[in-house]
C-alpha cells in the first residue's frame, strides 16, 4: 500500500481498495498448501480428472451446469464440504454423483479463494485425480452431462467459470508433466470399442475427436459384464412416442429415454460437444450409453390400446439391448402434445444396398416428402379436438383419424403418408390447441425456433442429416387453459445416417443440407398461414421449391463408392490424414455394474 502511495501517487484509500483487489487476484490463482485459518469461509472441494487419449493427448472431464439456463456451462465436478468429511472425502463424493466417476486422488492442488454471490469467501481445495470406474447410470444422472474434453477446449469453457477454474487446471498440467502419464495410463485398458464398424461416414473427419471414454467397469479386470442390471420396476415402454421403427424405453423415476443403439448415431453425439456444437441447442441432452441384461427383465405396460401393442410387438420382434440415453423431452409434462416430423426429400444412406436405395424411393413417391421437403412421421394430441377432427375429414383427405387412448389421439407414419399437400394445413391446425391465443403463441415460439434453426442449418457446411427428423412438443392441458406457451420445445433427432460428405458434385463440401433447410422453410410456411388465416392458395404461392433431387443423391453415392473403397483392413489400418489413428477403439476405465 505504501509502495502504490509513494510511486504511483495514489491516495490512501484508493492504494489500500487495489492491495485489497490484488490480494483477491493472488489468493484466486496461487494457491494455498494449507487450509486457511485466518478468515471464516465456506469449503469446497473437487477432483481434477485426467485421461490420456487414443491420440495420446490429455482429456479432462467437465461437468455441466443443472441449474435452469446454464446447462451449457461447464466446471470440474465439485461440492460444499458435509459436517464429519474431510476435503479429499467431499471430492470423491462429488466426483461420483456429478459425473458418475469413482475416483482415487492421485496429487493435492491446493487451496483456492473465489467470492460467493452472497460476498461470503469460498476455499476450494482440488486434488488431480484418477478414474477408477465409470457407471453408465448415477446419482445426477439425467441431471447433468458429463464430457472428456482436450486441454483446449477444457480452457474455453472455464475461461467463464469463477476465478480458480483455470488456474486449478494450470496447476494440474504442471503437476502432470512433472509426474508423467504413467499414472493416468495405469488405470485404462485399451481395447477397442465394441460393435463400431470402420465404414462411419464420419470416421475419418472426426478421428482424435471421439474417443470418449464411455464403456467403463471395475479396474483390474481383463474381461468384464459392461451391462446395467434393471430390475423389472425400472423399465417400461415409453409411452410417447409417436414415430420412429424401434421402440423407446423408459426408466421410471427419470428424466431420460433409452434409444436402441446405432453406432453411427452414438457416435455422432459422442463428437457433437466439440466438432458441432452449434447443435447442442437444437438436441436433446446426451448422457451416453447403457446396456439391459435381457429383454425378459422389461416391465410390460398395462393396457390394450394399439399404441402399446404396437411398441410391446416392435420389442418382441427385436432383441435390442443396448442404448444410448437421450434427454425425455416430454418430462413433467400432464398432456405431452407431439409431431415428429422426418425431414428431407428422401431417406438416405451410404449403408444402403442398390435394393433398398429404390425401395427408400418408391416409399417416398407418394408422400409430401419430395415436393415439401418433409412428410408427418407420427403425432399424438388432445383428444378434445376429436369432433372438430371428425367434421374436418372429408376436406382434408381419407385417411384413419385416430386411435384413442388414455385421452390422447395417436397417429402413426402409416397415417402420414397417406397425407398430401393440400392436408397439411389441417393437420399443423388438429395438433394445435383449438384456443386461438394459445394457438398463436405456440406458433410464434414454433417459427422463432424454426428461424434460428434455419440460420443454423445454413452455416453448416458439408453436413447432412439424411433421415434425420424434427421433435415439436408442448404440454396440452396447461395451454388449454391460458395463452402460456408450457412445455414448448422443438429438437432435431435421429442422427443414424448423419454423414458429411466432401464430393459428388462441385462444392458439396461447401453447401449446407438444401433438402432439410427447403422443410424447415416449408413447414414455417404452413405455421405462417394458420397465424394469418392464409388460404391454401397462397401457402401454395408461399411454399419453396425442393432442390433437384438427384444432387443428393450423387453425393451419398459418391460416400458409397468412398466408404467402399477403406473397407479393407490395410486402407483402415493406415494411419493417413484420411484414414485417422491406428487404434479405432477408446482408451476405456473398465465397466461397472451399478
């Protein structure tokens, strides 16, 4: 304070005010070996996890925010210290209810000062740690999502975070090239990741980027059981569900739904964190994978509506038993309202053979798909609006309204493909409430989504979401009953043939996904209409042309012949720009059985 007086000229008061802030910078970055004695405070402690990669990069695990509008934040996995625990106790403990990581601390980082809200200090103590086990299933599990992510990125995401975030990860690096990596590599086994073909259209752009460590067990074993044992009043069908040919399953008491795998869509979600992130938004939350012992152990749902016997045969007639775990949009919600809509001109793969190439075709022909750019794949609503329906059916077209169940009016894809053009109005006007405030306000939130989603979309270079599809849900009864928009959402989905694609036609690499881009514009075009009462006329006026339907398609059959051609083992094996590393699998914790 005397040294800022006397060569820097300031007054008194205003040198002991910078000692002050400069004393809150230190104390911030540099840490304390000790626990601090000379001011009350409020204790914290954390672990600071370490992997090292495929790659042979450092990853470090991050945790996200569960508090309402900061889901996308970021920290290390941290808690307030309980009466009886000491600092290396509440960090193993947080470590394992945030992030599902049962941990051995390997180093103490030291202590750290950071400022409540409240203005009352916080001492957080951290320890380098490693993992010993990963459960797939955990105490915040559906609450937060947790992610290995390299040193850079793990920067970026604490650079918003309070004071010591960075400076407790600079501290962990120095002490790990100090100490080495032997310590993080000791703890993984390094066995390929079961079940993921070489033929992934992204494969090759995202090496380095997705070996998440996802499939985890006890340490030590050579050989493990990587499932999860649920009992038979853990899981049931899920009840809303309204598209798609696999069944969904639901653990009871949870915030998630349980998808049958497909590699190429777990590995899709598995890169989004850090090669797409501007999806996040537009997804449902992903919290990885998880594998049922037998499909014998699933509670059957009581009832004989056709909706359960469509999903209770689809079960029978497939023996899925691993999943990945998505975000239950329809959660909390007492009259979930929904409309899957499946996106683009045509369903696309590089997987398919020339057979199912034309039978996706024909199957298409007769559906809105190729002239609007999207088709209805399924919905369910209130069945209060089953009369207006009923009296509306000979305008619109022939086709089986409903079947009612529990109140709710379900429709399934069989019923949209008979739908055309001039339906389609009709049908965006049956799924919404028939209160005209209500209405509106929905729409108004449907088509701001829309626009950022198309914005999205448009930046996207290369990427295409063949067979992709869009979630729109809101909660019917508390609409009804006032102009609020509840339980509003929208989500893309289904991301199984995915693809990004670098050739076919000039600049495709380039171009963003003109098919889905032409259905989103298409389906705010009907939404704009009902907001104004529009006649079919001008919706017809209104609607945008759908691309030449053969680009995609020489694009996905140029992924075809490229895929083709890495098959072999040696070109797979290579480890060229193309190509990627070596080691196709993950550097993975053993399983646990929770």
């Amino acid at each position: 304070q005397d040294f800022l007086a006397r060569y820097f000229g300031m007054a008194e008061c205003e040198a002991a005010s910078a000692v002050v802030q400069l004393d809150e910078v230190l104390r911030a970055h540099v840490p304390l070996r000790e626990r601090p004695s000379h001011e009350s405070f409020k204790a914290r402690a954390g672990c600071v996890m370490l992997y090292v990669s495929g790659t042979g990069g450092l990853k470090v695990l991050l945790v996200s925010s569960r508090r309402p509008g900061k889901e996308g934040s970021y920290s290390f996995p941290s808690g307030t210290e309980e009466p009886g625990e000491d600092s290396n106790d509440t960090a193993l403990r947080e470590t394992c209810e945030e992030a599902g990581i049962v941990a051995q601390t390997v180093a103490d980082l030291g202590w750290y000062r950071s400022v409540a809200k409240t203005g009352l200090p916080v001492w957080s103590r951290f320890f380098l740690g490693r993992a010993v086990a990963q459960p797939q299933v955990w105490k915040e599990f559906g609450q937060r999502h947790r992610a290995w992510v390299s040193l850079l990125d793990a920067r970026k995401r604490l650079s918003d975070q309070r004071p010591p975030s960075l400076a407790v990860l600079e501290v962990a690096e120095r002490i790990c090239s100090e100490m080495g990596t032997a310590w993080v590599e000791s703890s993984f086994l390094r066995r390929p990741r079961k079940g993921i073909p070489a033929k992934l259209p992204w494969k090759r752009q995202l090496s380095g980027l997705t070996d998440l460590p996802t499939i985890l067990s006890a340490e030590g074993s050579d050989t493990c059981d990587d499932s999860v044992d649920l009992q038979n009043s853990n899981l049931t069908f899920y009840y809303n569900q309204v598209g798609g040919h696999a069944c969904l399953m639901k653990p009871t008491d949870s915030e998630t739904v349980l998808k049958p795998i497909n590699d190429g869509e777990a590995e899709f979600y598995d890169a989004m964190p850090e090669r797409f992130p501007a999806l996040l938004r537009f997804t449902p939350k992903y919290f990885g994978r998880i594998k049922v012992n037998a499909k014998a152990n699933i509670h059957r749902v009581q009832g004989v509506s056709e909706k359960t016997r469509i999903w209770q045969s689809r079960w029978t007639s497939d023996d899925f038993q691993e999943f990945i775990v998505l975000e239950d949009l329809a959660h909390g919600l007492s009259t979930p309202c929904i409309m899957d809509i499946k996106m683009g001109c045509r369903q696309r793969s590089p997987q398919y053979s020339e057979a199912k190439k034309l039978h996706k075709a024909r199957k298409h022909e007769d559906t809105t798909a190729p002239a609007l750019g999207f088709r209805i794949c399924g919905l369910q609503h209130m069945s209060e609006d089953l009369a207006r329906d009923e009296a509306n059916s000979s305008r619109r077209g022939s086709y089986d309204l409903t079947d009612e169940a529990d109140g709710m009016v379900f429709k399934d894809k069989f019923w949209g493909k008979k739908l055309r053009q001039t339906d389609m109005a009709g049908v965006f006007a049956q799924w919404l409430p028939s209160s005209r405030p209500a209405r509106d306000s929905l729409i108004r939130f449907f088509l701001a989504r829309l626009r950022d989603l198309k914005q999205m979309l448009e930046a996207l270079q290369g990427v295409r979401f063949w067979s992709g599809s869009i979630l729109l849900v809101y909660d019917g009864q508390p609409v009804m009953e006032s102009d609020h928009v509840a339980g509003a959402t929208l989500r893309m989905l289904d991301f199984a043939h995915t693809a990004i694609v670098d050739g076919g036609r000039e600049g495709a690499a380039q171009l963003p996904h003109a098919e889905y881009i032409v259905g989103v514009s298409n389906v705010m075009v009907f939404l704009e209409a009902l907001l104004n009462d529009k006649s079919w006329d001008t919706i017809a006026k209104n609607l945008v042309d759908t691309p030449p339907i053969e680009l995609e398609d020489l694009e996905v059959n140029h992924l075809a012949a490229s895929m083709s051609k890495t098959r072999s083992p040696q070109i797979s094996k290579s480890k060229s720009h193309d190509s990627g590393p070596e080691d196709d699998g993950l550097d993975s914790l053993p399983d646990c059985e929770v």
